[in-house]
C-alpha cells in the first residue's frame, strides 16, 4: 500500500510539474509608445528627442520604449533594432522576462 501511494504521489507530482511548466511560456504581447534612451526617459520619447536618445545611446545609455498611457520605461533586449525606431512612435511586439520586452518586433505606430 505504501508503494502504491508513493508511486501515485510521483505520478501526481510529475504531472503537476509538467503542466506548471507548460502555463510558464510567457505571453506575446505588444506596447506602443516611443523608444528613448534610458538617461532622459520621458524627454526625449518624441521626434524631437531622437538626436539626444541616440548621442545618449552612443555614449553607453541603454535604449528603452517610454510606453504610452502607462507613462513607464521599459528595457528592450534588442538594441539595434529598437535603434532604427528612434524618432517616431511604435508598436513593439514581443515577451516580458525580467521586467525586459524581449523583442519580436518593433513597427512604427500607424496614426
């Protein structure tokens, strides 16, 4: 009996284990905002703000996406591409890990 019970809580532990991992995957979402560099955030989250975010960026600052309604910075890991969208607003696609969007891809926000 006791092996029966112990095989059964492996068996139970197993599958509880699988299916937690499984709902782990995080989800694809997308944010709009605009992409600035960490140092001045919300100042330079607008057209006019590009040539600062990038000299910014280009100094060592990390690019980040200022996102909109929320009013908060996020990270991006992909700092190339979040560097070809400075200076318009955005739509980013992709996953949060880490408090950092882990980017799918990043278009610019159609008005």
């Amino acid at each position: 009996m006791r092996k029966l019970s112990a095989i059964l809580g492996v068996a139970v532990l197993v599958l509880v284990g699988t299916l937690g991992y499984a709902g782990d995957k995080a989800k694809t979402e997308t944010w709009s905002g605009w992409i600035t560099d960490e140092n001045c955030g919300e100042k330079n989250a607008n057209a006019e703000g590009k040539g600062c975010a990038l000299k910014c960026h280009e100094a060592g600052a990390k690019l980040v996406l200022f996102v909109d309604g929320e009013k908060k910075l996020v990270g991006l890991d992909n700092q190339d591409e979040a560097a070809r969208h400075v200076g318009h607003p955005v739509v980013v696609t992709g996953t949060i890990e880490g408090g950092t969007i882990k980017v799918t891809k990043i278009e610019e926000k159609k008005s």
